[in-house]
C-alpha cells in the first residue's frame, strides 16, 4: 500500500524520540506492506467519521485518510494522546473530513 505524509505530520515526527521514532518506521513498513486497512496494528476507524482512522504509537496518535481508489493512506497528524481527542484536534479532523 502507498502512503503520503502532510507537512504536519513531518513537522511532529521530526519532534520525536528514539523509541516513538523506532516505533514510527516499523508503522510505516507495515503500512507499505499490508494491503488492507483491516490489517494494519492498532488501526482503528473514528467513530463519526467518513473515512478517517487513527493509529496508536504509544503516548501519540497518528490519524490518516484512506482513500480506496488509489489505496493510499494519507498520513496527517501525528500528536500526543493527551492533544488528540481535544476540541480544537477534533475540528480540524472533521473539516478534514469534509474534503
């Protein structure tokens, strides 16, 4: 399966770690390997949402768009668990949502 990163996303891993930056690659190799959603570790599609899901790397949260035509999985955030489920986090993921 493909995936793309937004800036965002890049931004906050560059912030990382070493083990939640270890725990990231081997996230990324299992997404480029798997060819479902369904199959992907600690993958988990929101509730209330068309077509996002969230991965869970620890004390952060990874949400992503999949879209089913090009199986791409569009990486766009990368945050703390605490920042994840916020008001602020949960707007933008629904404007996200919308496009």
């Amino acid at each position: 399966m493909r995936f793309k990163t937004s800036k965002e996303f890049e931004k906050s891993a560059k912030k990382l770690s070493g083990k939640y930056k270890e725990s990231l690659k081997e996230m990324i190799l299992e997404i480029k390997q798997v060819e479902s959603v369904d199959e992907i570790t600690d993958c988990k599609k929101l509730i209330g949402y068309n077509n996002i899901y969230r991965i869970r790397l620890g004390d952060y949260r990874t949400f992503f768009f999949f879209e089913i035509v090009e199986q791409t999985v569009y990486l766009k955030y990368l945050v703390r668990r605490g920042e994840a489920y916020n008001k602020a986090y949960q707007e933008k993921l629904k404007n996200a949502d919308k496009k």
